[in-house]
C-alpha cells in the first residue's frame, strides 16, 4: 500500500488529468472496490466497478479532498451504483452471464490469486449468510472498504453510534458463528 504522502502526491497529479496518480489510486482502491461490489452484485461487479471509476474520474478535477474522502466518495458512488444496479434488475428477466477470464494486471502466482480469492468468497459469504444485511452492509465498508465509522454513517445515513453498536454486534455474531462451526481464529 502506498503511503500517505504517495496517495497525497497522485491524487493531486491524477487531479490535472496525470495517468500515473490515475494508476496509483486505481491500484490502491480497485480491490476494496471489487470485493465490496462482488457482495453486492457478483456477477456485475467489474461491471459496476467500471460504472464507478468513471464517475470518480468525472469529478476528479473538481474534487478538493484528500485520499481517504476520495475513497469515501469512490465507496458512496458505488453503493448507489448497486441500488441502481439491483432496480433495473427487479425489473428484468434473469439472465444468465457468460465468465470471462481475464489476465491479471500485475504478476501474480495462480496459488497466490486462488487463496486470495477464496479467503474472499468465504468472508463474503459467512457475512451474507450470518448477518442481517444492515450489519454485512457496515462490516463491507468498514473493512472491505476501509472507511471510518463517520465515513460510514454517512453513506448510510446514520449516526456515528449506531454504526459502532451495529458493527460491534455484527462482529460479536460472527464470532459467535465461528465457535459454534468449530471455525480457528
């Protein structure tokens, strides 16, 4: 993960249109993203995910913030991307989508990307499957995101407060859920 002063410098240069700060912020939010989007819309998240950087890349000259409002922007963006997203398919017949296998963007071993992704599903799965979706909602943002509770209680509309209590339950359950199934910590 690039530093503080890093993400500063390329959101600044990515500001006046630079592809390197572009590529710094990509590489920097792009997982988060995908991994809070395939919760939500698996099938569609690079989709969404794509609907989103553009939108960002729209108010990026205008944007005045700094990396960690930026990021709270890219995540408050993509959560109305799927509430849209989720009404335009209520309202359609289902369809069933062909996979794609694309070639990931930087080297990394096959061993390493199916862990990865594995460890991911399942997390994703225990939180949908556990957790009343208000609580899997704050979990996702909270540590797929990494946003701040404020961060957070803003995107959903609520207070500070109830973000902490929902999030504490939410992990308390969890952890619960573990030590009935015999899961190691």
């Amino acid at each position: 993960m690039p530093s503080p002063a890093d993400l500063s410098d390329a959101l600044g240069s990515a500001r006046l249109g630079d592809e390197g700060g572009i590529t710094v912020l990509y590489r920097w939010l792009n997982p988060s993203l995908l991994r809070y989007l395939r919760y939500h819309a698996s099938s569609m998240a690079e989709d969404i995910a794509s609907e989103v950087w553009l939108a960002v890349a729209e108010t990026l000259s205008g944007f005045d913030g700094g990396p960690a409002e930026l990021r709270a922007l890219l995540f408050t963006i993509a959560r109305r991307r799927v509430v849209d997203h989720h009404r335009r398919m209520s309202r359609r017949v289902p369809e069933v989508p062909l996979e794609e296998a694309g070639e990931p963007s930087t080297p990394v071993s096959a061993e390493e990307l199916t862990l990865e992704r594995l460890m991911t599903e399942l997390a994703v799965e225990m939180l949908g499957r556990d957790l009343p979706p208000e609580q899997a909602e704050i979990v996702l943002l909270r540590v797929v995101g990494g946003l701040s509770v404020s961060e957070v209680a803003g995107i959903l509309g609520k207070t500070d407060g109830a973000v902490r209590i929902a999030q504490l339950r939410a992990l308390r359950r969890l952890s619960r859920k573990m030590d009935e199934s015999g899961v190691t910590r």
